[in-house]
C-alpha cells in the first residue's frame, strides 16, 4: 500500500506554481469537523492529520482517475463523512470556488470586449461635436447611453469564455479528475454555473426588454434636438455641412448672436431646378423657421441648362418644414420595451408600415434571453468532465465560441426572415431550445461531444501532417 501511494503521489506530483491553488483545494475537500478529524490521522493519504496532502495538482495519464478512486476507497473508507459539509450546505463550498473563479475569469473577459464595441459605436457619433457643436459632456452623456444598449449582446459570449476557461484550467491542474476521484458528484460543477447563467438570463431579460429601449429613446431624442437648429448645423466655418439630401450650407464667418457673413445655399432637392444662394448676411430668427439673407443672389439652373440670376436685397429661405422634421426624433421596433411591442399604437408611423418588425423584435429579445443559459450548457457540455492531456482534440474555448457564434448567427437571421414572414417566429424559440436541450441532455445521460468520423478523420490527418512536418523540419538522422 506504500509503495501505491509512493507511486501515485508520483504520478500527480505537480510543480510548485500550483501549491497555493491546491491547499484551497485541500480545505475544500476536508471540512473542519470533530468526525473529519478523528479519521485524518488514519487516513494515509495524510501525514499525522495535517493537511499536507499527496495528491499533488499535475497531470494524470489515461487510467489516473480510477487509479486515484482506488487509492481513496481504500485509504479513507469513511470519506462520506469528510465531505459531509459539501452535502449539508445550500450553496457548497467547491461550488463556492468554482462559481467564484468563473466570476473572475468572466469580468475580465466582458470588460475588455465590451469597452471596444463601446468605443466603437461611440466613435460612430463623434459627429455629434462636430456638426451640431455639443459640449464634451453632451457627449459622455450620450456615450453614457449606449453602453447598456450592448451589454446584453456581449455578455453571453463573455460567459462561455468565463466558464471554458475556468473548467479547462482546472482540468489542465487535475483538479477535475480529483473532484471524480473523491466521489462528487458532477451537479458540484454544473449547479452553481446553471445558477449563474439563470441570474445573467433574467437580467438580459430586462436588460433588453426595458432598460435598453429607453437608453435608445433617450440618444434618439438627444441627436434629434442637438440637430433641430440649422445655426448649430452650420457652426462649422468655411465648410460644407449637408443639412438634408440635396441641400448644402456654407458660411464664412460667424458674428454674435445668430448672425453670419458668406452665405452658400445649394438646394438641388427639386430635380426640375438647381438654386445656388450667395448673400453677405444672413441670420436665422428666433423661431428657427427661416434663413433671412441679405444683400445677395439666387442663381436658378432648369434642367435644359438655362441660368437665370435674381439679385436681391433681403430673402427669407423657409426653414420650417426642416426643422420640425430634424427636431423630431422617430422610434422603431428596437426603441419599444416589452409592454409597447405586444400592444403597438395602431397609429404609429412605424408600425402601419412594417407592423412584422415589432412582433419580430419581441419574440427575438424573448429568444435571445436564454442565450446565457443555453450557451452554459454548451460550455459544460464540452469541458465540464476530466478528459486526459493526451486527448487529441479543438480547444474547448474555441469548440464552445464556435457553436456559440453558430447559434447567435441563426437566430439573427431568422429575426431577419420573421420580418417578412410571422411563421419564422416559431424558429427563434426552437433554435436555441433545442440547442440547450440537447446539451442538457448529454450532460444528464454524460455523454461527450465529439466530432462527427468524417470532420474527425479530416483534423487528425491535419494534425499528424503538421507533426510529421515540423519533425522533418526539426528532427535529423542520428
């Protein structure tokens, strides 16, 4: 029995990087109670009833997990009493640790990917500033506004990196193999994830359904008032600001109050005629309705070629169908919560022409609330158990973001397709229930994922010619 314990420690020796990860793993598996006590000085996997453990963190070759079952069945028949703490607790303390490295791993991951799409749809109304002339904390207020309109399409995909990354680690440690060694059940590993991705669904829920709708009303409403005054789309001097299609403005310089020199009107929005307008005043009245221009001219182009020139001493450029067109900001089926998309004011603009765009949004923020849940699954499904280093096989990280994308990229175009047609509703729902259900299932029934033969022959001919390469490049004749 020695010599067996002398080899086993030898097989799961690991180096000393690992010591403080596995004396957390130590006080996990030996509960301090006065029953887990009296049997630590028989027990031969432990020196005296300290908790110097030999089952070092390392890497366990194929056979290790029943070798390692062996050595504690014998060693401490009464192991059920050690881990009796684990049974007692609601939330145990092995699922304490591993839902808490999860968390971390899962943070790093989302605040990272989520500040790059941030700054990217950010940068995308940088023109806020530049065209309308809003203050820098306009700005980081609409920027502020964004943010929750993302987060819950980033957040799934930070999970199955939090999770994957945590369950590999550990495999990779043998922590895994231990955890089946010492008779833990799998629910240890998959309850207190299941949890978390439950919590992550129901805050994507609101997320999507209430808080991002008024986040997008907010920005719209923002642009739309920042845009109504056609002086502050103009404020840029000496250059051309396009106010509408069709029609250009250019000042030269701008004087106190709302007055200007250098006027350029380009209006081509009527395709029977072009009228250029040059003045050397103008100014925009308090009601923001029209462009009083002075001492000037308006040249008229009609479609044959003819110009005509008009000269004038004062003109007034009518500016009121504009701006109440670019002071009033107009909402879609993204910009309705929950409760406006399942009763839609039959006299919305928006709803009589595409009324299909707001069933479709609904049943898709429905749909897509499950991604944090189905997506665990798959994570479990393809890195919950102890596999053996030898294992020729796609990092779990990528086999798990692959199917992911998958997924988010099929519901997305079905979204599309119900636009048109309210019979592919069905099918929002039916992608990712089905793709969670059967990842459920093979962790139920503890089946594993593997490729299909043909997908599978094809990689491992990739891989013995890379290593067939790479021994030709780097090998020699002895």
């Amino acid at each position: 029995m020695k010599g067996t314990l002398l080899a086993f420690r030898g097989v799961l020796a690991g180096s000393w990087s690992f010591r403080k990860r596995w004396q957390e793993f130590d006080r996990i598996f030996l509960p301090q109670s006065p029953d887990c006590e009296r049997h630590l000085g028989a027990c031969p996997i432990y020196r005296g009833g300290t908790k110097n453990s030999l089952i070092k963190p390392g890497k366990i070759p194929s056979g290790g997990r029943q070798i390692a079952a062996s050595i504690v069945e014998k060693a401490h028949p009464r192991r059920d009493v050690c881990v009796s703490r684990l049974q007692g607790n609601p939330m145990k303390i092995l699922e304490q640790y591993i839902l808490r490295r999860v968390v971390l791993m899962f943070t790093t991951a989302l605040l990272p990917v989520l500040a790059i799409i941030w700054t990217t749809q950010v940068l995308q109304r940088i023109n806020l500033v530049t065209d309308s002339g809003q203050s820098v904390g306009s700005f980081m207020v609409l920027a502020t506004m964004i943010l929750p309109t993302i987060v819950a399409t980033v957040l799934p995909f930070a999970l199955v990196i939090g999770i994957t990354h945590t369950l590999t680690t550990m495999n990779n440690d043998s922590e895994l193999a231990v955890i089946d060694a010492a008779g833990a059940p799998r629910g240890i590993i998959q309850r207190p994830l299941i949890l978390l991705a439950a919590g992550l669904s129901l805050f994507s829920f609101v997320m999507m359904g209430f808080i991002e709708p008024a986040m997008r009303v907010n920005v719209r409403t923002m642009i739309a008032t920042a845009y109504a005054d056609l002086l502050s789309s103009v404020i840029e001097e000496k250059t051309f600001r396009q106010i509408e299609p069709g029609l250009f403005v250019q000042i030269s310089e701008r004087q106190s109050g709302r007055a200007m020199k250098g006027l350029l009107v380009a209006d081509s929005r009527d395709p029977s005629s072009e009228l250029i307008y040059y003045a050397r005043e103008g100014a925009v009245d308090e009601s923001g309705k029209s462009l009083v221009m002075q001492d000037g001219e308006v040249q008229r182009k009609a479609p044959n070629g003819d110009v005509t020139v008009i000269r004038f001493d004062r003109y007034a450029f009518d500016l009121s169908d504009l701006s109440e067109e670019r002071g009033q900001a107009r909402f879609g089926a993204k910009d309705r919560d929950h409760f406006y998309l399942m009763d839609p004011d039959p006299l919305d603009e928006r709803y009589v022409r595409k009324p299909n765009d707001f069933s479709a949004e609904f049943h898709r923020r429905v749909s897509a609330s499950f991604f944090p849940l189905v997506f665990t699954f798959i994570s479990l499904m393809v890195c919950g158990d102890a596999r053996s280093h030898r294992e020729a096989r796609l990092h779990p990280m990528a086999s798990a973001l692959i199917m992911a994308l998958t997924l988010f990229w099929a519901s997305n175009y079905v979204t599309s397709l119900a636009e048109s047609s309210p019979a592919y509703n069905v099918l929002q729902y039916a992608i990712p229930l089905l793709a969670g259900g059967t990842a459920a299932f093979m962790l139920a029934t503890n089946r594993q994922a593997r490729l299909p033969k043909a997908f599978s022959a094809i990689v491992d001919a990739m891989i013995a010619m890379s290593r067939k390469r790479l021994g030709d490049g780097t090998g020699g004749t002895a």
